[in-house]
C-alpha cells in the first residue's frame, strides 16, 4: 500500500473523475490554500453550513438525530460559536477507485486556531460530497471561509482489489450530495 502523489491524483482526477471540480494547482494567496498538494488534496468548504444550537434543548442522538439541533446557514463566512460544532460539505464530489482509501485531516491553519476537522476516511468506491464536521474548541467565536481550504485528503492504494466496497455494501452515505446529518440503517 503506497500513499499516492500528485500526479496520480491528477491523472485519476482528469481520467477518470476522482475529484470534480478539480483544482490542478494549490491556491494559497490570500485564501487558506487549496487544490493539488505533493501528496494529497486540499479540499474547499462550501456556502451550506448547519450550526449546531441549544435553543431546542434536545439530545443529540446520532440513532435518532433532530433536525432540531441544527441552524442551517448559507453565506461567504460561517461563525461557529463558542464551544460549538458545525457541519458542512465540500465543494468536491469524490468517486473513490476501488483500490484505494482516501484519508481527510484538518489544515493547520485552522488547527492552529482551535479549529477542528475530524479525521475522515473516504472508502473504496465511496462516491459524493464529502460532510465536514468543524469543531470550534476555544471559548471565542471562530470564523469559516467558504470555498477555501478546510482539510487535505491523502490517498492510498491497496496492493489489491478489495472484496467489498463502499459501493458493494450499500454505505448509508453513498451518493450523498449536500450536508448529511447521521444516518443509521434500519
């Protein structure tokens, strides 16, 4: 299993559709950077943001989630409270090859302001937009910046085809487009 660089990741872009739209240079000035890196991707974060909130005073219950917990918000620059936890997506639609497990990390930028991008893998044949989840840990407001950088993606390919894919279970998230609160099968 070998971690995959950029011009695979292009090539598997361009050909075969892995990322769309994709950014064949990294964008730095003046934005948290995105685009093709050395050895990954720099995902964007889109305008679509669902903020989570306290008015309803509900639990949160990834068995049984309430839309309740969420503020959806659409704009340029998303502030994520205090404390707080926002979803998102990317601006990218992925198509994972079957060989292959994509892993997002958070940027430093963000990291280095408290800003949190959980750890996500990306399956063999997962396909759609990815749902960030942000987590704001300082005890101050903390902004987003629509379609900039909020996490890079690693690719890395099997020595082998593996038996059952993303796509051959069904993934309760596959085909996803725009922000998917948690789901699970029933």
């Amino acid at each position: 299993m070998g971690l995959k660089a950029d011009t695979w990741i292009r090539e598997q872009a361009l050909q075969e559709g892995m990322i769309s739209p994709f950014c064949e240079d990294q964008v730095g000035k003046g934005v948290v950077s995105y685009g093709l890196s050395s050895y990954g991707y720099d995902i964007r974060v889109s305008n679509e943001f669902k903020i989570f909130t306290n008015l309803n005073s509900t639990v949160v219950d990834p068995k049984h989630f309430d839309d309740a917990n969420v503020v959806d918000f659409e704009g340029d620059v998303c502030i994520v409270p205090p404390n707080s936890f926002a979803l998102a997506r990317t601006v990218e639609y992925f198509k994972i090859p079957r060989d292959v497990l994509a892993i997002c990390l958070g940027k430093s930028t963000y990291a280095r302001c408290g800003i949190i991008v959980n750890v996500t893998p990306f399956e063999p044949e997962f396909e759609g937009h990815i749902t960030i989840e942000i987590s704001n840990t300082t005890p101050l407001p903390a902004k987003i910046y629509a379609n900039e950088g909020i996490a890079q993606v690693l690719f890395l390919q099997g020595d082998e085809d593996c038996e059952t894919s993303y796509k051959d279970k069904k993934g309760k998230y596959h085909g996803q487009e725009g922000i998917t609160l948690p789901r699970i099968l029933k």
